[in-house]
C-alpha cells in the first residue's frame, strides 16, 4: 500500500510525483513530467488519477509503450475523457451492469471514452480486486499492483461483488481486448466485445 503524506503545496505534490517517476523508473522526458506536473498542480483528485495511471502503466502498458508520451498523458488526463472512464470502471467494479452498459454506449456515443486507457485501468482495478481476495493468487498472475489508502477503500467496496473463481477469467478476457485492440485498426469490432463482455459479468 502507497501512503501519500500530508500535501500543503504544488511544490510537496510535484516532489511526491517525481518520487513515484523515480520509484517507477519509468522512461519519460522533460516535457512529458511537464505535462503531469501542470496537469496534477495541487489538485488531490488529480493526483489519485495521476497514482492510477502510474500503476496502470506498470501493471499493462509498460511493455506496450516502453516511453511515456505527451499523447498518452493526455489519454488518461483529458477532463472530458477522464470522468467518464473512471465513472465507467467503478460501476463496472461495482458490478453495475446494466449502469456499465448505458454508460458505456453514451462515452462511445460523445466520444468520450479511449478504449486503451479503459481497458488497462480495468485489468489493473481487476488484479488489484484479486490481491485483496487473496494474495497468493495475486502472485500466480506475475503482478501486485500497489493501492494508495484511498484505492484500497474503494477496492475494499468492490470485493463482495465478485467470487475468487471469476477473477482470473475477467482479466484474461480483458487482457485479450486490450491485446486485440493494439493489433487492429476496427475500433467497433472492440467496442462490441467489450458490450459482450459487460453482459457475462
């Protein structure tokens, strides 16, 4: 668990982000920490999405994108893009399927929703889900994401909702999406899959 100490200033937030860059050993550029660093400023919810994308980068896309970019940062930060991606996972967490449905074709419908930042927070709330279940589990999948009090909270929220035996399906089933939609330039073949993957869930 990742403790976030008192933050009084943009000065103690932009320490604690450059602390987790290095922790990470992450490979970013000047201008992309810029981005970031603009992007959080003081702002703690900012920061928690920030703290989500750093273990979402090192659980899924690490091997996938080997640099952080301006582009990606942006994926994950962009306002309107933002709220509803992480509006979309806890109803999904929360196993709110038909609220995760309705939701999800309304984001496909404004275009608010980028399936690769979706779908690699989900895996990694999903693995997180399954370390609190049971943590020798959460070591046969290779991965213990790190949680923040605040994550655990939520994810604490999120556990009576799903059984042991499920867990390993839904990440593999989430992990061949993400794998399929990096290979393919059909959009629309993805988004159906994932409909019909909220419908088993």
């Amino acid at each position: 668990i990742v403790k976030i100490p008192e933050l009084k200033s943009a000065k103690d937030f932009a320490s604690l982000i450059n602390q987790e860059i290095s922790t990470s050993a992450i490979n970013i550029n000047y201008d992309t920490k810029s981005v970031i660093l603009d992007a959080v400023g003081n702002d703690i919810k900012q920061l928690e999405n920030f703290l989500v994308f750093i273990n979402t980068y090192n659980t899924v896309l690490k091997d996938i994108y080997p640099e952080i970019t301006v582009e990606l940062i942006d994926s994950f930060f962009n306002a309107n893009v933002r709220v509803d991606i992480f509006n979309l996972v806890e109803e999904i967490a929360n196993r709110n399927k038909q609220k995760s449905l309705d939701l999800f074709s309304k984001s496909i419908k404004s275009k608010s929703v980028e399936m690769i930042p979706l779908l690699s927070i989900l895996v990694t709330r999903f693995m997180q889900i399954a370390l609190l279940k049971d943590e020798s589990y959460a070591k046969k999948l290779g991965v213990m994401p790190a949680m923040s009090p605040w994550q655990l909270k939520k994810i604490q929220a999120n556990l009576r909702y799903w059984k042991q035996e499920e867990l390993g399906d839904i990440i593999t089933n989430l992990i061949i999406i993400h794998s399929q939609l990096l290979g393919i330039n059909q959009p629309l073949n993805i988004e159906l899959q994932f409909v019909k993957f909220l419908n088993s869930i």
